[in-house]
C-alpha cells in the first residue's frame, strides 16, 4: 500500500510501527483493570475470575463482529 505513494516501510521509524500494534494491548489492559476496579472484584478471585472471562468473551465478540461486518 505505501508503495503506491511512493514509500517504503523504512520510510518510517519502529515507533511508528510499534504504535498500532500496541494501542489495542493497552487498551484491553486498561480496560480489564477498568473492569476489575469498576466490579469491586480485584480482592474477589471467583468475581475476578468472572470478569477475566467476561473480557475475553466481549474481546472475541468483537472480533466476530468486525469480521462479520468486513465479510458483508
């Protein structure tokens, strides 16, 4: 894709390359400490626990939803 603008990928330094891959792992971090905060379950293991897998069940939900946008 850069290509047709006539740039290379060492165009750019790494930080500009780590930026998007790392956005969406601080944001799940943020928001699953959010969540454990918001919950009262960071002192709870089972609630704890129940949080953790709500978190992955909405992470893949998402996932499922863009690719199902994406596929449409």
């Amino acid at each position: 894709m850069l290509s047709r603008f006539g740039r290379e990928l060492g165009h750019y330094p790494a930080s500009a390359h780590a930026v998007p891959v790392l956005s969406p792992v601080l944001y799940t971090f943020l928001l699953r400490h959010a969540l454990l905060d918001l919950t009262g379950s960071r002192e709870a293991p089972d609630k704890n626990q129940t949080v953790e897998y709500s978190l992955i069940a909405f992470s893949v939900g998402v996932s499922l939803l863009f690719y199902w946008l994406e596929r449409r």
